[in-house]
C-alpha cells in the first residue's frame, strides 16, 4: 500500500485539486490511502476537504472535530482510504512526521497542498512498487495556476541501482535531487524530520537515497508543482531569509555528524560533501547585503570550500574562488 501525506495549511483554494488528483488515479492495481494533516489553518481548508468527502465517500461521513477516517470511491469504482487530522499549527516537518506515523502504506508519497500529481502517477511505477524498489523518482512538471505548464524539469532516467549508484549518477545533474515531492519512499528508510520551518527535504533525502538498496528513476514527469506569486516572491522577506538560512546551516552541520555513520567510499564521501556545499553556496546571489554578510561569514567559521574538488578545470575554478573568498 501507498499512503499520499498531504500537509495542508491555509490550503482552501488549492487542496480540492491536490486531493482530486490522487483520488483520479487510472488503470492500478496497487492500493493507496489519502492521509491530510490540517497544521492549524485559519480559513476553509477543513470545509473544502468535507466537500471532497462529501463528492466520493460510500459510506456515512460523521465528523470529528480534529479527525475522522472515511472510504471514497473513485470513478473507476475503486475504495480508497481518507483521512483527516487537525492540529494546532506546529510547522511543516512536525505535520510530515505525524503523517509518516498515522500512516498504513509500505510507501510514502509526499504532495503539497498546493501542487497536484499525474493520473497515472501509480500505473506507471506499479511494476516497481510490485517489485519491491525501495526508492522510485519523477521529475516534475512547473505549472502557472491555471495548469500551463511553464517547464518541463529534465528527466535523468535509469533502471534499479544501488541508492549510493544513484546519488554518485544523480549529483551535479539534477537541481531537484532533494525535492521530496519527486519520490516513493519505503516507509522505513524515512527518518524522523527535524524541527526546521525550512528545508526539511533537504534534511532527510541526502540519507534516504544513501540508504536505499535499489532505486530507479523514471522517465515521466509525474508531479505538477505550481509556481504562484507566492512561491515566485517568498525569499525576499529578510527575517524568513535570515531563518532559512539559519536551518540550511543546521541541517549541513547535522547530515556532516551522520557522515561516518554512513560507512561510505571515499568517493561519494566526496560527493556528498560536495553536494551540500553546493546547495549552502547557491543560496548567496539570492541574499540581501546584511543576509550575505551573516551567511559569508558561517561559511567562512565552517571553511566550507575544503568539501569542493578539483575533478576538473570549472571546478579548480569555482575552489580557488571560494577559497580566495575565504569560505
């Protein structure tokens, strides 16, 4: 089984689509439930979630005030398991965990509230699913609301590897490597989120592609993540800067102590460092003058340029800039 986890905060004009989305799945075999966890929103998602109920559900919806378990029938007669938690808002990492942990499914597929997936999304991972692989990725769609699709994020597909196989093919091609959104996770190789407000993908999935003992990445683009004003505008105020820059930094501290724990071979010791000095660096051209200052100097404290390798002259380059800058 396949449970969909969808945080919703302050979801109402999107989480019917989201919803809607996974309940129109064609032509599978494969059993799925729908797990929402309402973080404490403040307008009508809860209502527009009972109207989704309300559409599919066979038998009589009773609601609770905080959660309720219904089963919904889609068009192709299927029953789906639907459930619904509510919280108090405690942040996106807390309302991932209580997911992971109210959830029935072997696998884990996360999807915000605010973006929606492909019809065929399970038909065309099943086999792998049936086959037991234990990390299964897409690449998105990037869509205006209307569902234009603005790109079409680059494919890098690849039949069963080792996770380690993956990441060292992966690395230095795919900008979306730690997108959460972009996998079907077995359950176990998640572990527990930590108590960021931001990046917390790129806190988990680094270790859960290491982890992984067979992984493979197909060729479609399942997931239809949607680019609003919002999402276009969300780094520019400095306070939510400076925070996110304050948890990329713990995180990148966090995942470096896990390192030896992880027995790797030198060489992907290698690119693992390597990649989270890339995800820290490409924050910089984004940054506010006083935002810079404080994330250059971090930097520098962590002298985070002795994770680069010179493998070729771009990146002698790109080492002897940074070190030069003193980072």
């Amino acid at each position: 089984m396949i449970s969909f986890i969808i945080p919703a905060y302050n979801a109402e004009k999107t989480i019917m689509r989201a919803i809607e989305s996974i309940i129109n799945q064609k032509e599978t075999s494969v059993e799925y439930e729908i797990i929402v966890i309402n973080d404490g929103s403040k307008d009508k998602t809860k209502e527009n979630v009972k109207k989704i109920i309300d559409n599919y559900s066979i038998n009589k919806t009773i609601y609770d005030e905080n959660n309720y378990s219904i089963i919904l029938k889609n068009k192709d007669n299927n029953n789906i398991k639907f459930f619904y938690y509510q919280q108090e808002n405690k942040g996106i990492a807390n309302t991932r965990n209580l997911g992971i942990k109210k959830s029935n499914g072997d696998y884990i597929i996360f999807v915000d509230s605010d973006d929606y997936v492909s019809d065929t999304l399970l038909k065309d991972i099943e086999k792998y699913i049936n086959n037991g692989i234990e990390l299964i990725k897409w690449n998105p769609n990037v869509v205006k609301e209307n569902g234009e699709i603005i790109k079409k994020e680059e494919c890098f597909p690849f039949e069963k590897k080792t996770g380690i196989d993956g990441f060292n093919f992966l690395y230095g091609k795919d900008k979306l490597i730690s997108c959460l959104w972009n996998y079907a996770i077995k359950k176990e190789l998640i572990p527990e989120f930590p108590e960021v407000d931001y990046h917390e993908d790129f806190a988990v999935l680094p270790l859960i592609i290491l982890k992984a003992k067979s992984m493979v990445f197909i060729s479609k683009n399942e997931y239809y993540y949607v680019q609003t004003e919002k999402s276009v505008m969300r780094g520019n105020d400095e306070e939510k800067q400076r925070k996110r820059l304050e948890d990329v930094l713990f995180i990148y501290d966090n995942i470096l102590k896990q390192i030896p724990s992880l027995k790797l071979d030198k060489y992907t010791n290698e690119n693992l460092k390597i990649f989270l000095t890339n995800s820290l660096i490409v924050f910089l051209p984004e940054l506010s003058d006083k935002n810079k200052n404080f994330f250059l100097d971090e930097l520098s404290k962590r002298k985070v340029s002795k994770n680069l390798k010179a493998r070729n002259f771009k990146q002698l380059l790109k080492k002897c800039f940074y070190t030069i800058k003193g980072i």
